[in-house]
C-alpha cells in the first residue's frame, strides 16, 4: 500500500502519525479517569480490610480472656478500639476517620489451640 502525503510549503506530513497520535491521546483521555479511580478504591479498600483486621485481632484476644489493646496500627493506620463488656461490643476507629466498625462479640469465635 503507497502512503500518501500531503504536500506542504514547510513539508509533508504522514496520516498514518496523525492517527496514531490521534489514538494515544484517545486512549490516554478514557484510561486516565478509569486508572485514578481504580487506585482510589483499592486504597479504600486495602484500609477496611485493615479495620477489619484489626477488630478481628482485638476480639480474638477478648475472646481468649485476655486483656484489651488500646491502640494498634495496621495498614499505615493508627486505630484505637474501645470494648464495652456489658454490650459485648467493640468499636474500631482510625485517625483517618473515615470509617468505623462496630463487631459483636458472638460473631467471632475464639480458637483452641
């Protein structure tokens, strides 16, 4: 297949680079918003599963009958919890404050070893 060219007084110019262009810009305008927002919801996913892990290693240890811990810091996180025995109820919050989790104690059981 001949390329054609169009003739101009400062040169010529080839369709082919001018499509080419014309596709990466495309293509960077519909994959940048869509890249930014995936990155956006794995951060706020990776720090939920972060609150839940944390809980999760709080009420284990309530669980085992052992004594509560005030703070703890998972997933660049600091999170401070707060057990109320007479609710059997634990509550999770971080300095983010974002988010925060509230886990019964009947919905975790304790492991034997």
């Amino acid at each position: 297949m001949k390329s054609t060219k169009l003739n101009d007084n400062s040169g010529y110019m080839l369709f082919e680079s001018l499509i080419a262009l014309a596709m990466v810009s495309i293509s960077l305008y519909v994959l940048l918003p869509h890249s930014a927002q995936f990155f956006t919801t794995l951060k706020a996913a990776g720090a939920e599963v972060a609150y839940w892990r944390v809980a999760q290693d709080q009420m284990q240890v309530i669980a085992e009958g052992g004594s509560q811990i005030g703070s703890q810091a998972s997933g660049g996180i600091l999170f401070t919890t707060t057990w109320n025995p007479e609710t059997s109820q634990l509550t999770v919050s971080g300095d983010d404050g974002a988010e925060r989790v509230t886990v019964r104690a009947e919905e975790i059981q304790a492991e034997s070893p």
